[in-house]
C-alpha cells in the first residue's frame, strides 16, 4: 500500500518482526485514511485478507461511513 504525507491517517496498524520475514523490526502503517484530490474524495480502508473480516460490525461500520463521507458535496 502506497502513501504519502497528504494523508489523513484515522487508523494505522501495526505488523510485528518475525523471524521469517524481511523486516526486522515492527512496521506500522495507515490502515484507514482519507485524502482529497481536487473537488474529490478519496477513503481506503485495508481491514484484512479474508472475506469473513467483512462480516465484522466494526470493519462494516467502516466501510459505510467512509462511503458517506467520499459521497457527501458541499
């Protein structure tokens, strides 16, 4: 997942350093975040690789309210 410093970062997550992976300490970064891009709205939410996270109240509350806010107009 690409991002930059125009970000607004509502939730991060943290993956911890195991022996078999690249890193070698903890990597945190945006799990939740929003950016406007001219009169537009952008929301991206990375809530998992499996469908059953979908099903989740909290992911799903997410997911709407993240729609919302990206359909709203002034």
């Amino acid at each position: 997942m690409l991002h930059d410093d125009l970000i607004d970062v509502l939730a991060t997550t943290t993956h911890p350093a195991r022996p078999w992976q690249p890193w070698h300490r903890p990597v945190t970064s945006p799990a939740v975040w929003t950016r406007r891009w001219g009169a537009g709205r952008i929301v991206v939410t990375t809530p998992g690789h499996d469908l059953d996270v979908l099903a989740h109240p909290a992911v799903r509350t997410v997911i709407e309210r993240g729609m919302l806010w990206a359909t709203r107009t002034a």
